[in-house]
C-alpha cells in the first residue's frame, strides 16, 4: 500500500524534527535525518529508524548555506536515491523585543528559518520536477499567523513561508508536486523547555485541549501531507495547535 | 563534440523529455511561443541539458536562453565547441 520513498527532514536530530524522522521511517520512507551540530543525536535517531526495520542516513549539513545545501542533496541522492519528500523543519529562535533587536539577531533567525526553505525546495525541485511527484513540507508556527511578542523575527520568518509556500504550490502543481505547511502551536521540546513554568501554565490554558501538543503529534500532520493519500492539498496551512486561543 | 552533434543531441532530448515534435524544432523556434513550452517546462528542459551535456547553466544566463539555437549557444561555449 505505502510506497517507500526517499525523504530529507532538516533539523531532524531532534525535537519536532526528530519525530517527524521517526514518523517517516515508521511509514516506509529511507529517511536522511539533517543536522548541523548535535551528530550524536542524529546518528541515534537513525538506529532508533533502523532498529524499527527502517532506513535512513544522518548527514550534516549548514542549511543556509548554498553550497553545503547543494553537497548535502548530491550526498542523499547517491546514498538513499533522489529526494521526494523534503520537509523544511530546521529552525532556530532567538527571541528579542523589536526595539533591542540587533541586525544579527534579525539575519541568524531569517538565513536559518527562510533562506534555507529557499536552498532546500529550489534543489529539491530538480529532481522533483522531472520525477513528477513530490511532497514538499515546511514546518511554520502560529507565531507565523497571530504575531508573538518578543518574535519578530521568527514570526516574519514563519509568514514568510506560509506565502512562499503558496507560491510554489502553484509554479509546481502541474508536475504532480505539494507544496505545504504545518504550522505547530506550543510543543514540548527544548525550544519551549527554557519558558517558566507560568509561563507554560498561561500557554496551556489558552489551548482549547490544555495542554502543549507533543513532538509526534506535529509528524503525524506532516506524515500524512507526505502521503499519497493527501495527493490533493497543496498550498495548505495546517495548523496543529490543540485549538490555540478560539 | 562540434555544434552539428550538440544540435542533434538537443534535438533528441527535446524529443524524449518534452515530448516535442522534432519537425518544428529549428535554430529559431522560440520555446514558449513557437514550441509551446510553459515558463516551468523550460526549467525542466535546461536542467535536463545540463545533465546530459554535463554542464552548468547559472540562473542568469538561463533567462537568456529562449530559442533552440540560444541553447546551443550557450551549450557550445561551455564545451569551447
């Protein structure tokens, strides 16, 4: 029923990305679990795949740099085949009010959460258009839809490819490829370990289910948008938020 | 290999890949006009020559390319043909 396919899932060492590597290797896919510094947590990720009977590689890769992006898809290419389902999800924070806001700080969260959805698609593309077919999954945040304070520039980012996305979604549609978003409210991982406690029990509140959402239940959203069954959406912002603030 | 090879070569990828009819297909047909290639079709159709000429056409000088002997211009220079 499942045809195995060869996936990309940047960021996937650990968090939501680590998860969604795990979802799917559990749906047949070979997956290349992408990361940049934590090597230990990525090759763990990958005997955690093959122990389950899946496959998958770890490789290392700085995707907001062009030429390490280009090498990083020759790599998976050679080794698992060319990618067909690529799902953006490497991603940083570096909260700051607006007004204390350095230039750094602004182009560290945009290179990493924008710039390299822009590297990863556009070379995903190349092999996904001749193929015809391909899943294209970026993960955004509700941060992306209602503005956070302190979030600026995440929240930029995050906008940012929900409207790349949809623009994609339609320069690709008729070569058989998706172009989608899964944006997450509040999830329990290390990027929201660091907010105190009252901090989570206020977040938690305003979820209409009470609680934060968990890393597995992001991939299985986003291991369904990778499937043949969801063949007709594209261009789609799937939020995943427990029912944040109705 | 010369430019009459590189011509037949392109010819017989535009062929297979795009599906093109080889009767239409002269130095100045114009891709998305002539040969009714859309703007992604072209895209496609570069990114096929490159792998089959074992070359590299920069974003640039892809949008330069929009007639078949454009292509084998611009294939030519790159192997000093």
């Amino acid at each position: 029923m499942t045809v195995g396919r060869v996936a990309l899932v940047t960021g996937g060492s650990r968090g939501i990305g680590r998860a969604i590597a795990l979802e799917l290797a559990k749906r047949g896919h070979a997956v290349a679990v992408g990361y940049l510094s934590s090597e230990a947590a990525a090759l763990e990720v990958v005997d955690e795949m093959k122990s389950a009977g899946g496959s998958g590689i770890a490789i290392r890769a700085d995707v907001g740099d062009p030429e390490e992006v280009v090498a990083m898809f020759q790599t998976v290419a050679a080794r698992l085949g060319p990618i067909e389902i690529l799902v953006n999800n490497a991603g940083i924070r570096h909260d700051r009010l607006l007004a204390r806001m350095g230039i750094d700080v602004w182009d560290e969260v945009v290179t990493t959460n924008l710039t390299s959805v822009y590297l990863c698609t556009k070379q995903a593309l190349r092999t996904m258009l001749r193929a015809r077919w391909g899943r294209i999954v970026t993960i955004g945040s509700v941060a992306g839809i209602s503005g956070n304070a302190g979030q600026s520039n995440y929240a930029a980012a995050k906008a940012a490819v929900i409207g790349f996305s949809k623009s994609v979604a339609k320069e690709v549609g008729s070569r058989g490829i998706t172009v989608n978003v899964v944006a997450p409210g509040f999830v329990e991982t290390d990027m929201t370990d660091d907010l105190s406690d009252d901090v989570k029990a206020a977040a938690a509140a305003s979820v209409a289910l009470g609680r934060f959402g968990t890393p597995a239940e992001i991939a299985s959203a986003v291991g369904y948008l990778a499937s043949d069954e969801a063949s007709y959406i594209s261009g789609h912002v799937l939020v995943v938020d427990g029912g944040l603030a109705l | 290999m010369d430019r009459a090879e590189i011509e037949s070569r392109l010819k017989t990828l535009l062929v297979s890949e795009l599906g093109l009819d080889e009767e239409k297909i002269t130095p100045d047909a114009k891709f998305e006009t002539d040969l009714e290639v859309d703007s992604l079709g072209v895209v496609e159709l570069l990114m096929a020559i490159e792998d089959e000429f074992g070359v590299t056409i920069p974003d640039e000088e892809a949008e330069g390319i929009g007639t078949v002997g454009q292509a084998v211009d611009v294939v030519a220079a790159k192997l000093g043909a």
